[in-house]
C-alpha cells in the first residue's frame, strides 16, 4: 500500500515534461513563500531584540574577518 505522498509524486513524474516543469515552479515557489514568510517573522523578532538591547550583535567586518579566518584554515 501507498501513502497518498507517493501516489502523488508517482502522478506527477508521468506528466509530460513540460506540465513536470511547470508544477515543480509552482512547488518551488511555494516553498519560498514559506522562507520569505519565516524569515520576515525571523527579522522582527531579532530587531524588537536588537531594540530591547538583549542582542549579541556583531559587526560585518568581524564577521567577514571570521569567514576569512576560516576559509584560511580549511574549515
């Protein structure tokens, strides 16, 4: 026995190519929705934070000096 998420994708991958193409856009985008979604819920509680000076920030430069830090070390 399936589950209907298996059925589904079975559906899907014997659609043309084209309809295919079509509908992993439309999934795609779907899921952007959600991340675009989550993260703007994700910025306004780091700026109430940030206002609330109960924030650790770290500044662009340390950050990149880090990554650079980083990279250099094979990490």
């Amino acid at each position: 026995m399936t589950s209907p998420g298996e059925d589904l994708e079975a559906a899907a991958l014997a659609l043309p190519q084209e309809e295919r193409a079509r509908l992993a856009r439309r999934l795609i985008a779907s899921l952007d929705h959600e991340v675009e979604e989550a993260w703007i819920v994700e910025v306004g509680r780091r700026l109430s934070a940030h206002k609330r000076d109960d924030l650790d920030a770290v500044s662009a430069e340390d950050v990149i000096a880090e990554g650079r830090r980083q990279v250099g070390e094979g990490a």
